[in-house]
DNA sequence: AGCCCTCCGTACGCCGAGGTATGGACCTGC
DNA sequence: GCAGGTCCATACCTCGGCGTACGGAGGGCT
C-alpha cells in the first residue's frame, strides 16, 4: 500500500486490476477506482494504457497464466498419485475459488473473457483426463468424467459463493464430498 | 412491443425486469433502459415503484416463483419414474438455463439476492434428494448425492454459458453426459 | 547548465445511470 | 360538466464512469 517507488509500471495497474478482477468481476475493473487505490491519477493510467479495455485484456491475460498454466503445474508438482492429483486439483477449484473469477465464468459477453475463460477451462479438464486415464479409464470414458467432475467441482464452488448453506458446514464435510465424487467417477 | 393498453401496471415493469434478469443479470435491471424498452419513462416508474431496488426486490420475489416452486410443479407433474423426474430436473437446469440466472448464482452482495437463491437452491436440491430416497438410496447418501447431482448440473449450465466449446457439441451428447451422472449417482 | 524524454496531476467534456418536481392528460363519479 | 384521483411525460439535478488536453516535475545526457 506505501508509494512504494512513487513512479509505476505497466505491471502495477495489471496487479491491482488482477486484485479487483478476482474480488468483485470483470466490471470492477474501472479506471478510477484503481487509480484512487494505488493513490494516483487517471493521468498515469492514460499513459501506461490505451484505454480501459486494453487493461482488462491485460488483466484477463495474466489471469489465465495464473489460473490455468500456474496453477496445474503446482497441483502437478505436489506428490500423490494420479487420484490425489485430480482431487488436489478439485480442492483449488472449490475452495480456492475467489468470488470475483465465478462472475467471469457465468459467462459475459465480452468476446476476450469468453476466450480466456474456455481456454482455461479445456486446460483443467484435460489435465483431470490425463490423471483420470492413469487411474485406469479409458480415453473417452476418463473425458466424460473429467467432465462431470469438474462441473461438479465448479457449482460446488457456485454454491459456496451464493448459498453456502446448502453445503457441509465444516470443511471436513465439503472434502468428503470431493471424495464422494472422486469415489463415483473411478471404477 | 405494441402499446398494450397504454397504461402500464406494476407487473408490467416486473415481467420486463425479469426478462433483462434473466437475459443479463442483475445488474441489467435499471430503470431507463427498461423505460426504453417499454416505451415510456421514469415518471411511470416513480408512480409504481419507490426505486429501483424496490424493482429488484420484487422481481426477484417473481423469479424465486417461477425459479423455485413453478419448475418443481411442473417437472413433478410430467409422467415418469424418481429417476425420470430427477433427469427432467436436470435438464432443465443445465439446457434451460438463462445467462443471467448464473449471474445470480455467481455470488453477489446484494443481500436479497443471495437469500432468494438459497432458497431456490435449498427447494431443488431437497426435491433431488426426495426422487433418490423413492429409488432406494438412504436418507443420508440421498443427500449428498443429490448435492453432487446438482453441483455437476449447474457446473455444466456454468460452462454452457462461458465456455460450450468444451461440451458436447450435440444436445445428444449433453444429456448422455446427464445420463451418465444419473447412472453414477444410483445403485 | 541546458535539454529532452518519461511520467503523472489537473481540469475539462461527455454520457448514462438514479432520483425529484411539476404539470398535464385521461378516466371516473357525482 | 366538472372536480378529483390516477397515471405518465418533461425537465432538471447529482454522481461517477471513460477519455482527452495540457502543463509541469524530475532525472539522465551532453
């Protein structure tokens, strides 16, 4: 929060924009309300970027470095076996989901969104088809059930956001119902 | 689009709004461009409504209606076994969805927004829950598993929406998809 | 020292939203 | 036919967003 070289990048306004995106959507990605929260003026802002639109397809940019290429590859990195993988990876999708990412999924008009969304998306499952694959399934059986788990995973994370009291109260309960999932989709 | 009857009453205002909810999310209901599309203006809003949020909330009081109980009624009144109604709930939550309604269900802080879709969460889930009892699951598994059944569903209305690329092209292929999680989901 | 290029603050115009005030059209009952 | 209530159009205000113009501070180079 300090001024912290008083003269900023390009790579300050994508951060904080990133901030908002993840907190409050794609629409909190205003100018202004940046601008007054890195405590400067539209006037840096005009410099650094064409308009707002060009920061929002900055931002979308860095976010799908982040929530698709990122975040697989430090779910990969963890040890367990294929199965643990997958519910690894299913524990980020649920609970590490932050309210704002959910409004970009529910799908804008927005051509650049629709496009970072869908290829983030194909990345997960397709990494949840190759564990499902070392588990035993076969190619297209480990694809549609890649599919139903990660749907699964994505309207737990819904729910959590916009009626959490349908969900298990404790999050022992929500991890079981990962399992129970993970338990159905494998033979 | 013609003049109706020239005079407009309250419901007329709320079935507009429903309609830019339904299409846009909350956020799309505004008084203007609704006056717009009703051809006429804010002085007629004023008469029938104190603000705007007075708007919201009795649209989405409708929408909770329509959403909640109506689509239950209906789906429970078509022919069919537990399992056949359970799927009939299924599709239409994942074909007839609308693009606003997951703006709904993405989260927002509006705090009447977020209890009307608890509540229409908690009223499908409890009637999934029901159909798994009559095909012979226990009270307890019933539960969870109709959670999972629904979670997968609104994930997959999710992806419809911001990324179709990733389903199945074909609406046969989709409700295989839905068939499938059916098959997993019962003994 | 003087210059120039980088970076940013200030002030402005535009637009579209919410909300208010007011007057007038139109029906309704007496 | 006329008085009063119902309904709506117009004009106006504020606020906050996007985008532009312009000028000035500041550091590096010669």
């Amino acid at each position: 929060m300090p001024t912290a070289s008083s003269r900023l990048s390009r790579d300050s306004w994508i951060d904080a924009a990133l901030e908002l995106l993840l907190q409050s959507g794609p629409d909190a990605v205003a100018v202004q309300p940046i601008a007054r929260r890195l405590g400067t003026t539209k006037g840096s802002f005009y410099w650094h970027f064409s308009s707002r639109d060009d920061l929002l397809r900055a931002t979308l940019a860095r976010w799908e470095a982040v929530a698709g290429d990122d975040l697989i590859a430090s779910v990969d990195a963890r040890a367990g076996d294929s199965r643990k993988k997958a519910e690894t990876l299913a524990e980020e999708v649920t609970t590490g989901q932050r309210p704002g990412e959910l409004l970009l999924l529910a799908g804008t008009d927005h051509p650049d969104v629709a496009a970072a969304v869908e290829r983030v998306a194909r990345k997960r499952i397709d990494y949840l088809a190759r564990q499902l694959r070392s588990s035993g399934l076969t190619p297209a059986a480990a694809q549609r059930r890649a599919l139903l788990v990660y749907t699964a995973y994505l309207g737990q994370a819904l729910l959590a956001a916009s009626a959490p009291g349908v969900l298990p109260d404790s999050a022992r309960g929500r991890r079981a119902l990962v399992g129970e999932m993970a338990e159905l989709v494998l033979p």
